[in-house]
C-alpha cells in the first residue's frame, strides 16, 4: 500500500525541478513541475487504489532517456465498492547530469 513515505522514496531519484506528464489522451493531460506539487497531488490520491501490480513489457535505454512499456492492474475506489481497473502505460523518463529524473511523461 502507497504511503507518504513510499511517495517521498520515489521522489528521491528526481531533480527538484523534475516535469512530470500524466497523458490520459491527446486532449486530458495533467503536468506537476517540481518535487511538491507532485508529492502533494500524489498524497491526495493515497487510499484510491490497492492490489497494484506492474508487469513491465518492454524497456529501451539510449543515453539519457528510458522508455517502458508496462501493464498496471489494481483496484479502483468508487462509490460502488472496489473495481478491477488494467491498462498499458508507455513511461518515458529523462534524466539529468545527477542520474536524477528531469522529466517523467506517461501516457495511458
């Protein structure tokens, strides 16, 4: 299960200043620019989802760059109880000079 701390692990392999993209199609997009508004929009959403699993597909890293191909399933939190959710999830990470995520960008 997701916790402050478990988001704040994440947040420790980004830049201060990282840029993350949540592409739910080409006109519904969500962007979070630096570590506390992504941690701070992440911690609104804890207790929404549980039973998550990440089957990674396929990965491709070429100089700073990593692109990965990945199945989420998990159950979702509706006014109706707990429904099972999946979907292919494309991840493309950017990383700085640190080895630190510059800019995270997934689109579902």
């Amino acid at each position: 299960m997701a916790t402050k701390e478990s988001i704040d692990e994440v947040l420790n392999f980004c830049s201060d200043t990282i840029k993350y993209d949540h592409v739910l199609s080409p006109e519904k997009k969500f962007s979070f620019i630096g570590k506390e508004q992504w941690r701070s929009g992440s911690i609104s959403h804890l207790g929404e989802t549980r039973n998550v699993r990440l089957r990674i597909l396929n990965s491709v890293a070429r100089q700073n760059i990593v692109i990965t191909e990945y199945t989420l399933y998990r159950e979702l939190k509706t006014s109706e109880g707990w429904q099972n959710s999946n979907g292919t999830i494309i991840s493309i990470m950017e990383f700085n000079g640190s080895g630190k995520i510059s800019r995270l960008t997934e689109y579902l």
